[in-house]
C-alpha cells in the first residue's frame, strides 16, 4: 500500500519567499532542507528510485543563499 502523503515545504532564496509541495512517505527537517536545495537547483534528485544520493545538509544549504526552511502536511 502507498503511505505517501502531500507535504508543503517552504524557504527563503536569497531574501525570496519559495514554496513547493511533494509526495512524500515521511517528511522531518533533514529532508526538508535537502528538498529546499532541490528545488533551488543546488541539492542532488537520484536518477533511480534505489541510487543513494548525499543529502544536502542545512550549512551547506546556507552557503548558498537557503533559509527559514519550513515544513508541514497540506491540507
């Protein structure tokens, strides 16, 4: 059975408000920030379901203008 849910995640990029929704089975802050740096086109989306990928983690996000990464279920 599919557990995924609808989460609603968002940012600041370079001062920018930035938000995004995704399927996701769980969400917590780690993968928020690493999904933040995806959408902001610095994090790293595997090109398969089964390749480990590095998450991008929040300094390393930092370094590159994201912040106030925020997270939670959509309605």
């Amino acid at each position: 059975m599919n557990n995924a849910k609808l989460f609603v995640i968002e940012y600041r990029l370079h001062g920018q408000p930035k938000s995004f929704i995704i399927r996701q089975d769980k969400m917590n802050d780690a993968e928020a920030w690493h999904w933040a740096s995806c959408d902001a086109g610095v994090g790293r989306i595997g090109r398969f379901g089964l390749e480990k990928v590095k998450k991008t983690t929040p300094p390393l996000a930092r370094q590159y203008g994201i912040e106030d990464v925020t997270w939670r279920l959509s309605s």
